[in-house]
C-alpha cells in the first residue's frame, strides 16, 4: 500500500517535470530552428516526392528556386539521366546528357565539365528514380556531393526556365 | 530468492546504471538528428505513420527533446519527468516499429543514426526498443538520485 503511494507520487512528479522538460525542448528546437543556416522548412514538400525517389536515400535534394539560382550564377553543371531521344526533344539550357549507367566511363570528363561547381542531376517524373541513380553512380566514382532535381525536367519546364533542344 | 531479485530490481545502484545508458543513448541520437534534420525528416517520412505536414515539425523538434531527456538523465535533474517521457518515446517507437513490422515495409530505423545504411528495421529493433522501454521504466519507479545534480545541491 505505501509502495503504491510512493509510487503515484513520483508519477506526479514525473509528470510535472516532464512538462517541463518539453517546454524547455521546445523552446531550444524552435529557437536553433530560427538561427541555424542550414535549416529545412517547417513544412517539407512531401507529398511531391516519390517511395521509389527516397527509398533511394543516402543522396540530397535540392529544391527548384535553390538549382535556379545556382543556374542563374552559373554555379551548377546539370546532369539530364533520361534516355537521349527525351534528352534530344528538350532539356534545361546547358544540361549534359549522361545516363546512370555510363557515369563511370564519363567521370573524368564530368569532374572537367563541372570544374568545381555543384553537379546536379534530374530526371523527369515524380517516379523517376534515374536521376538518384545517376547521383548515386557518381558518388561510387568519387564524385560526391551530387545534388538531386526531383522530377527535374517538368517541373524547370512549367516554371518556365529556359530550355533548349538538341541532339546529346 | 523473490525477494532477492525484487531488490535487484529495484536497486538505486541499477538505476543509476540506466540513467547513464539511456542517458548517453539519447543525447547521442539527438545530437545526430540536431545535425542532419532532412536525413531524420526521410526517416520518419519513410514510417509513412505522420501526415507530411508534421513531418520537420518532427525531425525539428523531436531531436531536442532526446537532448534534454538525456542530459536529464545523466545529470540527474528531474529524473522522473526525464524517464517519464523515455518511457513515453520508447512506446511511441515500440508501436511505430510493430505497426512497420507487420506492413513489412523494408524502412531504416532512424533510431540512432539517420544514415539509410542503418539497416532495416527487424524484430531486434523492437527487442532493444523494449529493453529501453523497461529500463526507462525502472529509473522511473526506483531510481534514488544517485550521483545526481539535484542531490549535490542538497548538501
């Protein structure tokens, strides 16, 4: 019978300092949330991302305004993994064609092209996974940090950035 | 012979044990996910339990409340409050992990890193989930302040 009180009190206890604890919590998450540079929304883009793209993690994403503003200083080489007839009827401005299966040939070569900037690769399809592909192709040859445009090729297009034509 | 494990079990000394276990578990986990909020943001995402708008409210917050339970456990500043909410984590995971189980979704863990290499999750993961869980619950009902923050105070 004591034991079950001493028992209830320090459930009380508990009860009262844990409400503590996640208000303290709270307040230090949503404060480093504020200062941190490197932050993800509070509200990610999940419902755009596909199983089959991020059941293939280990690579990042990266978001259409952040590879537009790299394009736009002209501090990112785009990698387009499609097939090369897609690849032919249009791709982004500048892109290279190069598919997942051919990175390890092409490393070199992409390493040149991309002279120190940020490699980004897409594909096109919120299904798609060649661009992840690519990406992870690529880290095996020692090229990390390659950045992945989800569903890249339709959502640059409808966004309205330029494009161009052309045989790879 | 009952009596001899029922104090075994109920040992501050045993206590203080798991503070320190559960204690270091959790500020390593938090301090993990603190550093790759999109890795931990997959992982929960990977669960498909939350809706997606309380996905990085999750993977923003969660991890800081690992941090302050750990330091409350190791340091022994509102011990019960800290294994009150362990207890509550663990069952939370306990049933995040058995509902995935039984889907038979080939998911990473997340628990402890946020790296997809992390190995699926397996029935081992519940088994080492539950061990906490128990743990968490006898630092709960028994732990005496041992080497604590509060108790140095007192003196």
């Amino acid at each position: 019978m004591l034991k079950q009180k001493v028992f209830q009190e320090r459930l009380k206890a508990g009860v009262k300092q844990a409400a503590l604890l996640v208000i303290i919590s709270l307040a230090l998450g949503i404060s480093f949330q504020a200062v941190r540079s490197d932050k993800i929304p509070w509200v990610g883009s999940w419902a755009t991302l596909s199983t089959a793209t991020l059941s293939l993690q280990s690579v990042t994403d990266i978001s259409l305004s952040e590879a537009f503003a790299l394009y736009r200083d002209h501090r990112a080489l785009f990698l387009d993994a499609r097939d090369p007839w897609s690849f032919e009827e249009g791709h982004l401005a500048g892109a290279v064609h190069i598919e997942p299966q051919d990175a390890g040939k092409q490393t070199a070569e992409i390493q040149k092209r991309a002279g120190g900037r940020q490699i980004v690769a897409y594909c096109d399809g919120a299904e798609c996974h060649l661009g992840v592909d690519l990406a992870k192709a690529l880290e095996k040859q020692g090229i990390s940090s390659v950045k992945v445009l989800i569903n890249g090729w339709s959502r640059w297009r409808e966004a309205g950035y330029p494009v161009e034509k052309g045989k790879p | 012979m009952k009596t001899k494990i029922m104090a075994f079990c109920s040992s501050p000394v045993l206590s203080l044990a798991f503070r320190v276990i559960l204690g270091s578990l959790f500020l390593y986990a938090g301090i993990a996910k603190i550093v790759d909020p999109m890795g931990f943001a997959l992982s929960i995402y990977n669960y498909k339990l939350l809706p997606d708008g309380l996905i990085n409210v999750a993977a923003i917050l969660l991890p800081w409340l690992e941090v302050i339970v750990g330091g409350s456990l190791l340091l022994g500043i509102g011990t019960a409050g800290g294994a009150l909410i362990a207890t509550a984590l663990f069952s939370i995971f306990a049933g995040a992990l058995t509902i995935n189980l039984i889907r038979g979704l080939d998911i990473a863990c997340g628990c402890f890193s946020t790296a997809a290499s992390g190995g699926s999750i397996s029935g081992f993961y519940l088994l080492r989930d539950l061990s906490l869980l128990l743990m968490s619950l006898q630092v709960l009902f028994f732990d005496k302040a041992l080497f604590s923050v509060t108790r140095l105070r007192k003196k």
